[in-house]
C-alpha cells in the first residue's frame, strides 16, 4: 500500500489519541474542531480504516488506531530530531548559540551581565534564546534544540551533560496567603508532609522528585495536588488551593504577585541552578565562550 500521508495528519492524529476529545485536541493544536475531524477523516480514507469510534458515549481508539499510536509518535519524534540536527547544522553555519531555559534567569541582571561578557569575547557571534515549557527539563539539550541551557539539578539522563554551577539556593514553601503556615517565619518540612503539592510533569523525572522532596519524605508518598508546567501555570494553582510548592529563594520574585506567601522551609536540600551543555559538546568554541562567561559573572572562575 503505497500513499503520502503528511506529518500535520499524523500530529492531528497523536493529538486526538491523547486528548480523545476532538474539542480537546483541536484547541490545543489552535486549529477549529471541523478542520481537525477534515484530517483525521482523511488519514483514514488514505489508510482504508477508522482509527477512532465516535458514538454519544464519547471517543476511543480502534484496534488499528491503538496499533498506529506508537509508529505515528516515533515518525513525529524521528522529524523533529531531524528539524533539530538541520538546526543545529545553520545555526553553526551562522555562529549562533542557542541558549534554552525554561524560566527566565531573573537574578540580579545575570542574563544581560553573562551576554555582555561573552559578546565581548566573541563579537562575531549570535545567541538565540530557546524558551521552553517545564515538560522538558533539559530545556531543549536532549532533543538538540539548545546548545547550552539554565536549567536545574537533578536532570534525567544527567551523565550525558557537563554544567558550571550558577547558584546554590535555599528552598522556600510558595503556599497561599491564608494557609494557616503562612503566618509562620519559617516551616518545618514535616509539617508538610500531609499537604497536597503541586508536581512538575512525570517527563522530568528525578527533577520531579527533588521538588516534591521525595528524600526527606521517609518513604512517604507525596499527595499531588494538580501538575504545573509553567510559572503561570503554578501561581493559578497556588492561588486556587490547590496545593503547595517548593521554590528556590531566587524564583520567589516570579510567584510574588498577590496571594502568594513564601516561606524558607527547614530540612530540604539546596537548590542548584546550572548553565548546562551536552558532554560531546564541551570543546565547541562558543559553548566553552558562554560558559566562561556564565563562570566569570558569577564568580565560579
């Protein structure tokens, strides 16, 4: 059987089988719900069978579009690999370096400072910030859309990447402004050992477990509150009650916008932010540049 089926249908396809809500999926792609179905209905006339049963009761996968999930996630991750090494490959061509981070550095100016310097150093070349969602905690090292990034420790995977550490802070709870702790100058974590926290996505893995603290939980399993995968997304859920957070003292400022208490927290370790890059990558001129720089502002030279 020998057809073109394009990659827009095969992302339309993954979307509905996670969401198995067309209005759901379609949203999210920021497409309309008629254009979405026009896709999946056309994928499966090129494919001679239905990959979704729609009925009053709501949407489910065929066996044929339980069989084609895990093919049609792996071809979309194989192209975006491959969109990501062709970027990789231009943006040497230009000297540009693309730094990701997941949450803007906002410590005392150390972006513009570490910038200054490495421009200094290297006039030649261009940085490209890459902002990306917390679902990926490497910001954008794993799939190569990054050559270096801010990001946290622990990371999944970490022995494929060296760092230069850009701070050592301590961790404060982020809890509403009536939680009866807020009052507190400062917080035991035992006494949270019984309140609902609000989790990173399951994609980043060891990060996960070191913002739920799971090593000074004794073995005790963290309620969950509610998943967050932004700033936005976490100061919502803080205000809504729908759970508490662990935060370094230097992100406290992104959370301080009304409603929100944060308290330094006894009995957590520090947290890490690095500037980190993949291993192989470590001799490439502008990523030893940037990090020479990031050591420099920071004092860590």
């Amino acid at each position: 059987m020998v057809m073109d089926v394009h990659l827009r249908e095969l992302r339309y396809f993954v979307m509905v089988a996670e969401e198995l809500h067309f209005t759901r999926a379609a949203e999210r792609l920021y497409v309309s719900q008629p254009a979405l179905s026009k896709q999946v209905r056309a994928l499966e006339r090129q494919l001679g069978v239905e990959l979704f049963r729609r009925d009053r009761h709501g949407v489910a996968l065929t066996e044929a579009g339980t069989a084609l999930l895990p093919h049609a996630r792996r071809v979309l991750a194989d192209w975006a690999q491959g969109a990501a090494a062709v970027e990789s490959a231009r943006a040497a061509q230009r000297s540009t370096l693309v730094v990701g981070m997941s949450t803007s550095p906002v410590r005392g100016g150390l972006l513009p400072a570490i910038r200054s310097r490495f421009t200094a150093a290297r006039p030649e070349a261009v940085i490209r910030l890459r902002q990306v969602n917390w679902e990926d905690p490497t910001a954008g090292l794993a799939d190569g859309g990054a050559d270096v990034a801010f990001v946290w420790l622990p990371l999944p995977g970490q022995d494929r990447y060296d760092w230069t550490v850009i701070a050592e802070e301590p961790v404060l709870v982020a809890l509403p402004d009536t939680h009866p702790l807020a009052g507190r100058a400062e917080v035991d974590f035992a006494d949270l050992l019984d309140e609902p926290f609000l989790a990173l996505p399951e994609s980043t893995g060891p990060l996960r477990d070191y913002w739920l603290a799971l090593d000074a939980r004794g073995g005790r399993p963290p309620r969950i509150g509610a998943e967050i995968a932004s700033t936005e997304e976490t100061y919502e859920a803080l205000t809504a009650g729908l759970g508490v957070c662990l935060v370094a003292a230097g992100n406290v400022p992104l959370l301080s916008l009304g409603g929100v208490t944060a308290r330094p927290v006894r009995g957590v370790t520090p947290s890490r932010y690095v500037l980190a890059w993949r291993r192989e990558d470590g001799r490439r001129p502008l990523v030893r540049a940037y990090a020479e720089a990031c050591r420099r502002v920071t004092g860590r030279a």
